[in-house]
C-alpha cells in the first residue's frame, strides 16, 4: 500500500517532452472531451513528463511515482489548489475540497475528527444493517441492475450517516437532485463547459441552478431542526454542529452545508460506483469469487460483518483495493504551479498545469505487471512485486488527500461482505467500458442475475 511520504528523485528528471501540438487556440480539448482515459494514456506514453495545452492552459502531465508524490505533496506549499469549475463551485461551495490557504487549514481541522477511526466505527452498524435490510429485498434468480441498487444502498447509507432520521421520506428528493449536479460537474470534467463564462445559460446550468436550489433548502431544514432541538446523535452533522475551531467559534450554516455537500458526494457516489465495479469484476473472476467465498466462511459463518471483523477480511480488502486501482472513481487531479515549483528537480513555469491520472497510473505496466487484469493477489502482504509509493492513489495523497477515505474503504468492504455471503452477483456477459464524469461510471447500466452464495 502507498503512503504519503515525499519523494525526493536522487537525479533531475528529463526535460519535459512535447505532447500533441492539438489545435489552434484550443489545443486538445477535443481529444481529451472524446476520450479522457485514452487520452492520458497516450501521454503516457510520450515520457514521464508531457507538455500539452488544454485550450488556453499551458499543462504538464507527470507518470512516474516519484512525481505524483511529489504534486500530491507539495499541494499548499509548491503547488496552489486548481480553480475548480463552475459547477463543482456552485454545488460544493466554500468546503474543504474547494478552500485554499488558513481557510482551508481552518476546516479540515474541523471536519477531520468527524471521519476519524474511532467515530468510522461507530457507523459500521448502519453500513452492515442497510446492506442487510437490502439483501433481504432480493431473491436468487433476481435480475437487478448492478448499479442503481449500490447507489441507491449507499446513497441510504450516506443520508443515514450524516443526517440520521431527520430525511426520513426526503432521501429521494435529495438523491435526485446531487444526481443532477454531479453529472453537472462530470460534464466540466470533461472539458464541456469548463472555460464557459459563468454567465452563459446552458440547459444543463438552468437544470443544476435547480437542484442546489433543493440542496440548500433540505440541507438548512435538517440543520435548523437540529439546532431548535438541541439534540445529540451519532451522526456527522451532530459532529459538525459541535465541531469548535482555535477560537472557540462554531461552523457557520453555510459551512455546515457545504462541508455536508462533501461529504455525502464522497460517501455515496464513489463507493457505489466502487461497489458496482467490484461486483463486475467478481462476476468475471471465479477464481478471486471463490477466495472472497472462503475467507467470509471462515471469518464470518454465515453472521453479519462489524468493524472489528474488519483486520481479518484482508482479501475481501485487497478486492476492494484492486477494484479502486482498475476503476477509480476519482481518475484525475491536478495543482498549479507556484513561483518557484519543481517536478523531479525540473522547474515548472508559474501557472502552468499539472496533471496526474490515477486511471493512467494504475494501468502502467511498469508498476503493475499484466496491468488490465484484476488480481486482488498483487496486495498480499508478502507479494513478490510490491507497488510503489504513490503509484496507486485513489483518495489522492498528502495533506489535502480525502478526508472520507477511511468510510469509503470500510463501508465498502463491509457491504461486499454482507452482501457476497447471500448472493453470487452473476453480471451478464459482455465488456462495460467505463465513462467519464465526477466519477468513473459503468457507461451502460450492469445487469445481472442473482444466484445463491
């Protein structure tokens, strides 16, 4: 597993190489708008550091380990955090993802205690009962899609989590809507309106305008009928109501709303779209199916996972670990560089972007040999080709690395587990190419058969 030590190369690293010369003005953003994840794979391909431009943007895409380390890192210090787009803007506000500088220290100091170990295991319980409760809703020989029941599962996981009771009846109304923003800002992703003046009324702005419309109104509902009832709960918005900072002073409203934002993006959509992957590459895996079958058999009898059973889950652990370095759901980043800034003793220009793709990274030969095939055994403890520092980097890396890292890995792991002892998860035969967004997603929807575990 990678850490997030620094990683100083012992020798200057190649001049950066030109990439493709794209078009006039606007550079590559066809090729990267048609295809982002072949696309960063051909830089790949021209060396470890690639010059590029996105429209106006002058770019360098770095792939070897020691180099992501080094931009992982060095965000806040050598590197500044990107303008992130409109869209990611309007929906996640001012939250720790988007701040900069003392702001930005200022509310992951806040935020961070409310996902720490101690309090992840006090939402183990809700994870493990609502994956039960939706097993209980299947039958053997059910077709379900894949997809819409592990969103739908952890999107209940999420509300319950971070609201509690307090949506009951709601969890709909809220799911549609960060569904429309997030597709809103997969479109930014992909470089469709990401250099748009704010300004110009497009479909899909009026459309998303809407839903933080109905985000912002459920959020302040819930948050407003906490305060007025005093109540403590063992929920994330209890932890952010209390949560106090150096001087004493509370989060604002708006602050609990979009740090709340956040964390239910990050707490539904990638682990379910995790989840829906892991159940594609299982269904295609015997072999890997069959280890998962043995390790829940002899750890669990046949009872419901909790968090202590987690140390003992080791390869339903490494699928998940595997599933994340195949399909990230977070499959780009990128930082700008400050006056001054270096990649591998290089100097880069001040304002120049740089990129890094964990969907290019996870699949580079280099670090993982036969890189397209799914083997949960390249993360046993004692396996003969270790991976890299920071050659695998799901939730990002360094100080700015994501805050619900720990809920993601342990929720997944523990409804894989309750769901994997009642079902076999028999996806229909067929490739699924991923596509492109605020996550990676399945780009059709993944049916499949349930069968008897």
């Amino acid at each position: 597993m990678t850490t997030d030590a620094p990683v100083t190369p012992t020798a200057p690293a190649p001049a950066p190489v030109r990439g493709p010369r794209g078009l006039p003005l606007i550079g590559s953003i066809p090729a990267f708008a048609r295809d982002p994840l072949g696309f960063f794979e051909r830089l790949r391909d021209h060396g470890d550091l690639v010059r590029w431009r996105l429209g106006p943007q002058r770019s360098v895409f770095v792939s070897r380990p020691e180099h992501i380390g080094e931009l992982l890192t060095g965000v806040e210090t050598v590197f500044r955090h990107p303008e992130l787009g409109w869209a990611f803007k309007l929906v996640l506000g001012d939250g720790v993802v988007t701040s900069e500088g003392p702001a930005w220290r200022r509310k992951r100091a806040l935020v961070q205690p409310a996902v720490r170990p101690r309090q992840v295991r006090s939402y183990a319980e809700t994870m493990t009962e609502s994956a039960a409760a939706l097993a209980e809703s299947l039958r053997p020989g059910q077709r379900v899609d894949v997809r819409r029941e592990m969103l739908a599962l952890t999107q209940r996981i999420a509300v319950r989590t971070l609201f509690g009771a307090d949506t009951a009846g709601r969890e709909e109304v809220i799911g549609v809507a960060m569904d429309t923003a997030q597709r809103a800002i997969g479109d930014e992703f992909r470089g469709l309106t990401l250099f748009l003046p704010p300004w110009v009324p497009t479909p899909g702005r009026r459309k998303l305008k809407a839903a933080v419309e109905v985000i912002d109104a459920e959020v302040g509902r819930v948050t407003e009928q906490r305060r007025r009832s005093g109540e403590e709960r063992d929920d994330l918005l209890s932890r952010l109501l209390a949560a106090r900072d150096d001087e004493d002073l509370p989060l604002t409203d708006k602050e609990i709303r979009d740090e709340a934002v956040t964390l239910y993006i990050g707490g539904h959509e990638t682990t379910g779209t995790t989840l829906t992957w892991a159940w594609y590459l299982l269904s295609r895996s015997p072999e890997a199916r069959a280890r998962l079958t043995e390790e829940l058999t002899r750890v669990l009898g046949g009872r419901d996972p909790g968090y202590d059973d987690l140390k003992e889950l080791t390869w339903t652990d490494q699928v998940v670990k595997e599933t994340l370095r195949l399909f990230p759901p977070v499959w780009l980043m990128t930082a700008i560089a400050k006056e001054g800034s270096t990649i591998g003793g290089r100097p880069v220009p001040e304002g120049t972007v740089v990129w890094a793709s964990q969907w290019s990274a996870h699949r580079d030969p280099r670090w993982f040999p036969d890189p397209d095939s799914f083997r949960p055994e390249r993360w046993d403890a004692d396996a003969a080709d270790p991976v890299p520092d920071h050659a695998w980097f799901p939730f990002g890396g360094g100080a700015r690395a994501c805050l619900g890292a720990r809920f993601a890995t342990v929720e997944a792991v523990l409804v894989l587990a309750t769901l994997a002892q009642r079902f076999h998860v028999a996806v229909d035969p067929g490739d699924i190419p991923p596509r492109t967004g605020l996550t990676l997603q399945p780009d059709r929807p993944v049916r499949a058969t349930l069968r008897p575990a």
